[in-house]
C-alpha cells in the first residue's frame, strides 16, 4: 500500500510527533508499505528535507513557543491537499497535539475521502478537551477526579477558595503533562495557573489522587495489559516520559485479577464513552483502595521508544510492526 504518514504539527508536542512518525515510516517500510512523510506545518522545501532523513530527537524540555512554526495554519490546508494528490491508500497519523489530534486534521481527512488512522473528528475534539471529556465520564458512571475549570478572560479564582491540597493544574487541552503542575499548597497556586494559561485559554484544577499512575491501551476493541508507570522523581513530566531510565515500567502492573479486570473495564467504557475508534490508550490514576479514576483518553498516543502502547502490545504478545499494522487495518474499515 501507499501510506502518507503525517508527523511534526505545530503543537507543543511537535519534537515527539517527529520521533513517532519516523519510527512509524521506518516499520511501515520493513513491513513492504511505499511511505512518504509529511509534515503538514512544513513548506515544499522543508517536506523534500523530511524525506532524507529519520534523525529527530527529543529534548529534555518540550519546545518553546518561540521554537514552534507559528503562523502556518495556513499550510495544513495545502498540505491536505497535498496528501490528496499524492492518491494514498490511507494516511497514518502520527501528529500529536493542536491541529493533528483535536479533530481539526480529521475534518480535513474526512471532507478530501482520505482514510486515516485513529478517531475521527468529533471523537478527537471531544477527548482533547479536558473538561467536555468528564461530562462525558460523569454522564457514563466513569470515575473522573473532581475538577474546576478556569476561563479567560474572566479566570477568577474565587471558585477555588475551598480547594484541599494538593491539587493538579493543567491546560485543558495539551498533552504529554505539558504545562501540568502538583501544587502543594496554597501559595503555589496561582503561579502554576498563570503558567497553565500560557498554552491555552482554559485551565483545569483537579483533586489530585494520591496513589499509582497507571496506563490501559485499547485496541481492535480489546485491552492490552495494565501498566504502571514509577517515574524517577514523582511526577510524570515530560522528562521522565521520553529520557531513557527516568521511568520505570511494571508491565503488566503488580495488581489482582480483580482489579485488573475492573480497571480493564473502566478504560474500555471511557474508549467507548468518548466514541474512539480504532486505537486509545486510557490514562487513570488508582487509589490507596484501588479505585481507579479516569483523566483522559489519548487519541493518538506516542509510538517512541519509550511509549505506553508498544510496552503494552508487547507484554500481550504483539511486537511493533505487528501493532503498526494492526493500527492501519482499523483505520481501513473506516474507509
């Protein structure tokens, strides 16, 4: 088949989504796909310069707003069109964040007839807003933990006068913990906030819930192994997600067979909540009592060296070009 991977974006995420697509195309080729890799933020130029090489990297800190390609929405529009040109048997998404994983790519994917991997459009948009997901949880019986939502520019405080401590502030709309802080105390809370609102216009502050951070992936409509995930030094930031040894990973998670099972469970009717398809994985945090609760389903989660869902794949037994094949089937049947 002829397969257009889409990787880079101009989201926070960006250097990830490189790291993803090039090891994407990479299997995609082992596996006897023609690929070609579009960066939909990239100029005619920078799109030839793409295809020469698979050498990206992710730093340790995720890309300032300065260091993105900003004023190039324009670009998505043409690449699309592109893409549609080039006549791919189906388009594999590899960006993350922004443009490529709110539904905004999808609608352009869909409105060309291009088949693509992943959600579709109002499932993306739904899961990438924080604070529409958890109506979404809530309205299901999903355990969410309690969140208030702050808005600009009217992002009065007053709503958190009662907050217990900790609590977490995140952007309602990044991935990969960015901008995300665990605020101790009082006093720290309103510097984390105006970090938060440096990314986007709404900003979530949640009951932290103290105990395991765990992962479930969902795939072909089936659960993959349980993952816990210990990072190096408490949180699970940036750093620890992508730097090689800043994290350690029990897969399957040291947890009963009952608890397995409900967690399993929680995770796929949270896919299903939010209407995914093709491939998710589910983000939870479980209790001292080992109740899970749900924080948010990825649409489009990271395919790096140290990601969640080849962990998971493998530890049930499917290697990562497997997996990689496994991911453009599904998007097939959409076609």
């Amino acid at each position: 088949m002829k397969i257009v991977v889409l990787m880079g974006g101009d989201s926070t995420e960006r250097d990830v989504s490189l790291v993803s697509g090039d090891q994407i195309a990479k299997t995609l080729v082992e596996n006897g796909h023609e690929v070609i890799k579009i960066d939909p933020s990239a100029t005619r130029d920078e799109q030839t310069e793409l295809n020469k090489t698979d050498i990206h990297w992710i730093g340790l800190d995720y890309p300032s707003i300065d260091a993105l390609p900003l004023h190039r929405s324009s670009l998505y529009l043409k690449n699309i069109m592109l893409v549609r040109r080039l006549r791919p048997d189906i388009v594999f998404n590899a960006l993350h964040g922004g443009k490529g994983e709110n539904g905004i790519v999808q609608g352009m994917l869909e409105a060309a007839e291009i088949p693509y991997t992943g959600s579709g459009m109002l499932a993306s948009a739904i899961a990438m807003q924080k604070d529409i997901s958890k109506m979404f949880f809530r309205q299901n019986n999903i355990p969410t933990p309690r969140a208030v939502i702050l808005e600009r520019p009217d992002s009065s405080r007053k709503k958190l006068k009662n907050a217990r401590f900790p609590q977490v502030v995140k952007p309602n709309d990044q991935g990969s913990t960015i901008g995300l802080h665990i605020v101790e105390r009082k006093e720290e809370l309103d510097a984390a906030i105006d970090d938060a609102f440096k990314f986007k216009s709404k900003v979530l502050v949640e009951e932290y819930i103290p105990g395991k951070e765990i992962t479930v992936s969902v795939i072909r409509q089936r659960t993959l192994p349980v993952i816990e995930i210990i990072p190096e030094h408490g949180l699970y930031d940036y750093e620890c997600k992508y730097k090689e040894g800043m994290s350690r990973y029990e897969v399957p998670a040291r947890l009963s067979d009952e608890v397995t099972r409900q967690v399993q469970n929680i995770a796929f009717k949270a896919h299903q909540a939010l209407g995914c398809t093709g491939y998710s994985r589910v983000d939870m945090r479980l209790n001292e009592q080992n109740e899970p609760y749900v924080l948010e389903v990825n649409t489009l989660p990271g395919m790096t060296g140290t990601s969640l869902v080849p962990k998971a794949a493998k530890a049930a037994g499917i290697n990562f070009n497997s997996l990689v094949e496994m991911i453009v089937e599904e998007g097939l049947k959409k076609k």
